[in-house]
C-alpha cells in the first residue's frame, strides 16, 4: 500500500495489474495536484525495484493523434491511490526533462499505467485479448444502457400525431401505398413538424419497449430461455401497434396483455424520413431524445439486465 505523503518528481510507484502482474510508474512533471506520469516498460511476476531495467524505460506506444509511436506520458489529477507502492526515486533522464503531452487521463487511479498489461496482452496472447476487449465493450454498453436516462424532446401534439395515423390505409396491400396519404400529409408540415412527429412517434415506441410487452408478441415472443426473440421483430411489432391508432396503442400500453401477435409494420419508422425527402429533396437526419431501439427502455426492462 502507498504510504508515501508528498510526491516528488522522479518518483516510482508500482501497481497491480491483472493475471497478478506488476506494473510501475514515473512521475516527471508536477503542476499544483496534477502529476505527468509516464509508464514504464516494467511488467512482470515480482514486485519492481529500482534495478529493474525496465523500471528506467517509458513504454513505446502508438500515438491515437497521429499513429506514430512513442513514449506514454499522461496527465492525472489527484491523489496517490492507495493500492500504488512507493518503490523509490530515479532522476529524469535528460529525454524526460520538460516532455510535454496533451494526454489527460482524469483522476490518478489504480488503473494509471494498464497499457503496459494490454501490450503484453496483444503480443503474448492477441485472440485471448481481442476476447477480452470485445467483451469489456459489451459489458460497458450493457451499463450504459441499463443507466441511461432517456427523455423525449419536443413532441407534437397527440391530436395532430393521430390525425396523420388515421391517414393510414389498411384497404390497400402494399406497404408504400398503406403509409401514402399520411407521407403526403406530413409533408405539407414544417421541417420542425416533422420533427416533432418523429419525436413522438420514437417515445411511443420507447414506452412499449418493454419485458411484458416483449412476451406477449407471439410466436417469437421474449423469454429468458427462449433463443428465439428477435430484437428487431420486437421494434416492428411495437410499430404495428401505434399503427394501428390512439385507442390500440392506449389499450396495449396499459395492458400487455393485449400486445398485437405475429404482426409488424417496420415501414412506419420511414414515414418521417419519406415526408421530409418529398418535402426537402434531401436525406432526414434527426437523433431522437428517446431511441426506440429495443432494450432503450431500462425501466421496462429492469428484470432482464
């Protein structure tokens, strides 16, 4: 454990790093409580000591700017976390003596100097380690989908959103014919109208995405053991619902139960799209304040992740 009270430049500090590994640091620059590390090229079974060559050697990476390779120097603010180990005192190398980097990696935590262990990863064991990364992302993107909070922006009124559904027509078979009349309508709308559609159109959708409305779909409903639930089917079922108009959706949002089976309409997630290019000429681009993405709703989906 770190004991040490002040921190100095010159000073090494080793850290623990994964599969029981060691690792160290140098500091080389201090500012007010900010401190220029540059990991060393240290790895290894045995705790560092000050005759470890490669204690005395900054590891070589590549560059994220630029691609080129060079030494690892990063900015942290803060304390000394508590798990480094003070291991002594090596003056700076005339090379490291005014280094500069814009690199900032926020707090000084345990985790200053990891690159040296995913180097070792990526020479020693490169599929073992693209796994590892892979799933690391995974999970990260689980978390964050689990503690997103999500809000719409600015919608347009029900009224005028259902007006445009009920513009709906199902006398016709083909999907493009179906969504005609309401493409047409929206676009005699504003640019900002249609917006506005899309937004309430997506936190629609969003309210749906749920675990109980997800079960209640049909055939490839959702189930714990069920391999068979297709995120997308979900998407377009919850689509097929609001389709179908304000009593419908009100009906199935409430009770689950009542979920549409073994029906979709992915066609009117292009409808905004469609209005805005007859309209404009040209692409739709808005990122909605609610995805409707499956799984976006964290509070529908509080059992499952």
């Amino acid at each position: 454990m770190n004991s040490k009270k002040s921190v100095q430049v010159g000073d090494i500090f080793a850290i623990p790093l994964p599969m029981n590994k060691y690792g160290a640091v140098k500091v080389v620059n201090i500012i007010d409580r900010s401190y220029l590390l540059g990991t060393t090229s240290y790895i290894g079974e045995q705790l560092p000591t000050l005759e470890s060559k490669a204690v005395h050697h900054i590891l070589i990476t590549e560059s994220i700017a630029d691609g080129l390779e060079k030494p690892l120097f990063e900015w942290a603010n803060g304390r000394v976390p508590k798990e480094l180990i003070f291991i002594g005192n090596i003056p700076l190398t005339a090379d490291e003596i005014g280094v500069e980097s814009n690199i900032y990696a926020g707090e000084w935590t345990k985790e200053c100097g990891i690159d040296v262990y995913y180097k070792w990863r990526e020479e020693t064991d490169p599929i073992g380690f693209e796994l590892e990364m892979k799933k690391q992302i995974e999970e990260a993107d689980a978390y964050a989908r689990k503690h997103s909070v999500s809000k719409p922006k600015k919608m347009m009124g029900d009224q005028v959103f259902w007006g445009i559904i009920s513009l709906l027509d199902w006398s016709k078979e083909d999907e493009k014919e179906i969504i005609e009349a309401a493409t047409k309508e929206l676009s005699t709308l504003t640019v900002w109208q249609i917006r506005h559609f899309e937004e309430a159109l997506s936190y629609k959708l969003f309210l749906l995405d749920t675990e109980e409305h997800a079960k209640e779909m049909g055939e490839y409903c959702f189930s714990q053991q069920d391999q068979h639930f297709s995120p997308d089917l979900f998407l377009y079922a919850r689509c097929a619902v609001v389709a179908r108009g304000k009593e419908v959706f009100e009906d199935v949002l409430s009770n689950p139960s009542k979920m549409l089976k073994d029906t979709e309409f992915e066609i009117l997630l292009s409808l905004s799209s469609e209005a805005y290019y007859v309209k404009k000429g040209k692409e739709f681009e808005y990122e909605s304040g609610c995805s409707y993405e499956t799984f976006s709703n964290t509070e529908g989906w509080q059992n499952t992740f």
